[in-house]
C-alpha cells in the first residue's frame, strides 16, 4: 500500500509543562477530554501531555495540512499501543487512509512519528 505521507515532531517535556503551568487554558484548547483523563491519572502527566502534543504536529504534518489541536487524538487501545481518532476537518483530510502513529518518550522529550497509509 503507498504511503501518503510521513510525519514526526519532538517536544521538550519541560517546555509543555511550562505552557501548561503559565497558560492553564492551554491544556483545554489543545487536548481532548480523553487525552486529559489519561495524562493527568499519571505521575508523569507533562511526558504524556508533550508526546501527545508532538503525535498531533507528527500527524498534521504527515496529512499535509494544518488542523485543529482537537480534531487528532491520541488513545490507546487495549493492549496499550497507541492509535489516533480523528475528528471534524483531520476526519476529512485523511480520506480513506489508514494512520499509523510510533511515539516514545524519556523525562526530557516525547517524539512522534506517523505514517498515513493508502488502504
């Protein structure tokens, strides 16, 4: 299957846990409900807040286009591997292709990297 697009970021950890400190509407205009549940149960909530923040550039930079911080979410499935929903514009964007998405992170940095596959 061809690949449409290719995208990856890398976010300093403590670069998002300073916007979110100084600027606590960020965390609502970036993040989905769901994100937010799942980041903030956690010890290291800015780690999972910044990796979802650099998955979301990963992915509007694979689509091509730029897109609503709430339109890409970032979830897990089940066994916890991560995957994305999109909603509203990205829902459009993508078509019918499928949206792989790799993100990895340490106390410093999250990066992201996703691939929009053709089905």
């Amino acid at each position: 299957m061809p690949i449409l697009g290719i995208g990856t970021d890398i976010v300093e950890v403590g670069r998002i846990r300073d916007v979110c400190e100084r600027e606590p509407g960020f965390v609502n205009r970036v993040f989905t409900a769901g994100e937010l549940e799942y980041s903030l149960a956690k010890e290291t909530r800015y780690m999972h807040l910044a990796v979802r923040f650099a998955a979301k550039e990963a992915v509007a930079k694979a689509l091509g286009t730029s897109l609503s911080w709430q339109d890409v979410e970032v979830a897990n499935d089940p066994s916890g591997r991560p995957r994305v929903i999109l909603h509203g514009k990205a829902r459009g964007a993508v078509g019918n292709a499928t949206i792989h998405i790799s993100i990895s992170h340490t106390r410093q940095y999250a990066t992201a990297v996703a691939v929009v596959e053709e089905q």
